[in-house]
C-alpha cells in the first residue's frame, strides 16, 4: 500500500495557494453584515418619519390671519400738465397811425371793453366827416325828388280832369250833329281836343315815371352814402384799441408816438399780449394705452408750484393723436378766482405741475394683504381659514401693491392666512391669530 507523504515545503506552497480565497470569503462575509445592518438602520428611519408626519398632521399650525376687505381700485396715470389761459390773443392794430395814448402794462388786469389804448388818424375823423356830408346831402336831394314826384302826380290829375271834360264834350257834340243841330264840323274839333288831352295825359304820366325813378335813385345814394359813413366811422372805431375779454396783460410792444399799421401789413406787429386768466386751460398729453381708456368727466387732481389739490374733470380731448409725439391731447377747464387771503390768483398762466388722472374706478373690489399670496407652479391662490383648517383657494390678480387686488377668487368677509411664507397643505389644522398690521387695504 503506497502513502502519500506530504513533505513541509509542499504544505508551505499549499497554504499560500489558499490564502486569497480565504480573504476574500472574510470581505464577503464582513459587507454581507454591514448591509444587514443598513437595511436594520433605514428602516427605523422610516419608521421614526412616518410616526413623525403623523404626529405633525394631528398638531395645529399656529398662523396669522386677515379678512378679505373691499375696496375701490383707481386705475391712476400720473403726467406732467401745463396750465394755459382759457384765451389768448396778441392784439394787432387795424389803422394806420400814431400811438397817442397807453393805458396799461404788463401785470395789470382789465375787464372786457376796456379801453387799452389809442390811435391818432386824423384823416379817418376827415372821412368820418365828408361822409356824413354826403349823407345829409342824399337826404335833401331825396326830399327834393319827392316833391317833384308829388307835383308830377298832381299834373296828372289835372290832365285826366281835362281828358274826361273833352270826353263829355265830344260826345255831346256828336249827339248834336247826328240830330242834326250841328255842323259836322264842331264834332271834328271836339275830337282833335280829346285828343290832345289824352296826349298830355300821358306825357304828364311819363313825367311821373321819371320823378319817380329819380327818387329812387336818390334813396339809393344815400344807401351808400351811409354804407361809406358806417365804413369811416368804424375805420375811427378802430383808432381805440380794446380788450376783447376780460384778463390779464402780458405784453406791451408800444409807446406813444409808436406808427403802427394795419394787421394786413406785412410788417404790422402786435401791440399787446392778453391772456383771459379767471378760467385756464389745463393741459396733459397721453400715451397711446391711457388714451384709449380716457373719457369726458374723469376726474383729475393737479398740483402745482404750491403742492395745494385742485381738482377738476376732463372737459374735451382730441380723438387724434400727434404726428411728433404720438400722443393726445386732453384739456381740463379750471376756474382760476382770486384767493382772498393774500388778493391773487391760486394759478398764473405757464405753470407747470403734476396731474393725477384717474382713468378707471373698480367698486367694491376683494383686498388681501400682499404677504397673503401664494404663487406657485399651480398659479397664484390664497389660504382660506374656515373651521380651523386652510383651503388653497386660486385667485385672478388685477394689481399688486401694498395689498393685492382680487377680481376673482375670495371674496370680502373671508379668512385668509396673513403670511404665504408659512408652509401649508391644503386641508391642514390651523390656529389662528389675528395678524395686527394685515387689513386687506381697507385704507386705500
């Protein structure tokens, strides 16, 4: 029987062959421990999170809150408006001549037909006077064609009483010497005197005609001659410079013995400067989108160099807009009295200033507080309160400010959670605390 012998040297070789394998068994067997001690690890984690959800969700979450509130909500445009008087003018002279005598200066104030100065035009007093002469002179040839038209008239009569006298005579005449008790021969100069009667009748007649026709045209002398007098007294009418409204002046371009012509001159220049200043004009210029939502009566508040409100409301505007600036033009009327207390006006011509323009007005519109948004990947929603627990509520926004402007979501009287940075769930327990300084804007 042949045994096998081992020797030392082959049992060294051997046991180093073995080596590897027995280290990598040991690393096996040491992960496989490390991972069942993870999976032991995590799932107490799991378990400790979920018993602390739970006791989370039954806890409730201590929040402030604020009511919806309602409000008007003014759409406001803020521009730059320049004042202007209701009416300006620069007063130019109709005649020519001197200047002979001036009223008044830049700063005074003067009523409508108050005389700011005159004109010396000596041969406009001539015309004046030749064309009154005429005029009288018309006249009295007038009454002396009437006269003669009367006597015409009375020429005529006459020679129709002599037309019916022959009248009667021939025919008595000729009666008699158809009987026979007269020559043939009466008759005939009985016609011949018929005849010439008849003639004279209507010469006399023609005469009528004609003194008629003569009056006529004296009445139409005198037509003109008054239409040249009526002319020469307003030419003289002109010599007195007056203010066509009642303002103030802010330009005087004379002084006596200034020549002055006609504003049909090519080089005439004007005498004064007038601005009707107890009524101005406000004026703002819009842009294109405030335009479209503009209309007559929207209300405006302008503040000029002294900070004071003047209120008013827009009276016209123009449905065009600048070629230049491409915006419209809008003009309110602003009464202008004097201000008792220190005798002037509240506003001169030429100031500029601020207008608040109001062009929409929203009644009764939902406010919240601005930290009672929510905006998330959902869209933008409040937190409602009701019966201790929240309710995402979504909601239309119309105008972020120091409060929010709803047009649609809650309404006004409801409960919403104060601060959106506070981290709830729909359907979460609540308890509420009334947020101090979170009005919903029922101050605006």
């Amino acid at each position: 029987m042949q045994k096998n012998l081992i020797t030392p040297g082959a049992a060294a070789v051997s046991a180093r062959a073995f080596l590897p394998l027995l280290i990598g068994l040991a690393a096996l067997t040491i992960a496989g421990l490390a991972a069942l001690t993870m999976v032991g690890l995590a799932g107490c984690d799991y378990a400790a999170s979920e018993a602390a959800t739970g006791a989370a969700a039954d806890q409730a979450a201590l929040v402030e809150v604020a009511t919806v509130r309602s409000a008007d909500l003014r759409e406001v445009v803020n521009l730059t408006g320049n004042v202007d008087g209701y009416e300006t003018v620069q007063l130019m002279g109709r005649v020519e001549g001197y200047i002979d005598k001036v009223n008044v200066d830049i700063g005074d104030e003067v009523a409508e037909s108050d005389v700011l100065a005159t004109v010396a035009a000596p041969e406009l007093l001539a015309a004046v006077a030749e064309s009154r002469a005429l005029v009288k002179q018309a006249q009295a040839d007038l009454a002396s064609k009437k006269a003669e038209f009367e006597e015409a008239k009375a020429t005529v009569e006459e020679f129709e009483a002599q037309r019916r006298l022959r009248q009667a005579e021939y025919q008595r005449i000729t009666a008699l010497v158809e009987d026979g008790s007269l020559k043939g021969q009466l008759r005939d100069e009985a016609r011949y005197a018929l005849e010439s009667s008849v003639a004279s009748l209507r010469r006399a007649a023609a005469q009528v005609d004609t003194a008629q026709a003569h009056v006529l045209s004296t009445e139409a002398r005198i037509g003109t001659a008054e239409a040249a007098r009526e002319k020469a007294e307003a030419m003289q009418s002109f010599t007195v410079i007056r203010a066509p409204f009642a303002g103030v002046v802010t330009g005087r371009m004379i002084d006596r013995g200034t020549f002055v012509r006609p504003a049909s001159a090519g080089s005439a220049k004007p005498l004064f400067s007038l601005v009707r200043n107890n009524k101005l004009r406000l004026v703002v210029w819009l842009t294109m989108d405030a335009a479209g939502k503009l209309n007559v009566g929207d209300p405006v508040v302008f503040r000029g160099p002294s900070g004071n409100p003047i209120e008013g409301r827009i009276s016209r505007y123009a449905v065009a807009f600048n070629e230049g600036s491409r915006k419209m033009r809008a003009e309110v009327d602003l009464d202008n009295p004097v201000d008792g207390s220190y005798g002037r006006r509240k506003l001169e011509p030429g100031v500029l200033g601020n207008v608040e323009l109001t062009l929409d007005t929203r009644r009764d519109t939902p406010t919240v507080p601005a930290a009672a948004l929510v905006s998330d990947d959902r869209g933008d929603c409040v937190m409602i309160v009701e019966q201790g627990r929240v309710r995402r509520c979504p909601v239309s926004v119309l105008r972020k400010d120091t409060v929010v402007w709803l047009a649609s979501g809650a309404e006004p009287g409801e409960t919403v959670v104060a601060r959106a940075g506070e981290r709830l769930t729909d359907g979460q327990k609540v308890e509420v605390r009334l947020s101090p300084s979170a009005n919903g804007g029922q101050d605006e």
